[in-house]
C-alpha cells in the first residue's frame, strides 16, 4: 500500500505489534513506545502493577473495595491499567502460546 519509502520513513505507533513468539525484543520496545504513546501513567501501571482498591474493617481486615465507590483517584489509576492491559492483550498471538 505504502510501498518501502513508508517503511523507510518510519511508520505510526498506533496498534500493537504482534509477539509470535521469535520477535521478543522487538516487540518489547514496541510495546513500551505504544503504551507510552497512549499515556505516560498507563506504563507506570505497566512498570508498578495495579492493586484493586481495597477498604479496611475496624480490625484491619481488608476486604475488595466495591467499583461504584471508588475514588477519582482509583479510577483513573484502573483506566491507566487497563490501557496497559488492552495493549498487551491485543500484541499477543494466541494461536503461539
């Protein structure tokens, strides 16, 4: 479609590459640019991990905070990972697992 003076040009980072299992490095970095690209906080989710909001009883037990009464502030941290995660999950090839 582009022809290789696209290729030569460079190309968009707007869609996951794909793992197939011998592209590992390359896909890596791609995944980084991409998530970045997306949202600085979505690759600190990826670099951190995500914790599900959780809220504690008078004993100190805690228990899964409901989603309906989560904060701004946990909110958008979920948006954050599951950026992250819809990125991951659209660059991986089932059919290679």
């Amino acid at each position: 479609m582009y022809g290789m003076d696209f290729i030569k040009e460079g190309g968009l980072v707007v869609r996951s590459p794909l793992l197939d299992g011998s592209n590992y490095s390359y896909w890596k970095a791609r995944m980084k640019a991409l998530t970045k690209a997306q949202d600085e906080k979505a690759w600190r989710a990826v670099l951190n991990g995500w914790k599900h909001p959780v809220t504690k009883d008078g004993k100190g037990k805690e228990t899964l905070k409901p989603e309906e009464s989560w904060s701004t502030d946990e909110e958008r941290m979920t948006i954050y990972n599951t950026r992250a995660l819809n990125a991951i999950f659209n660059g991986v090839d089932i059919n290679q697992l």
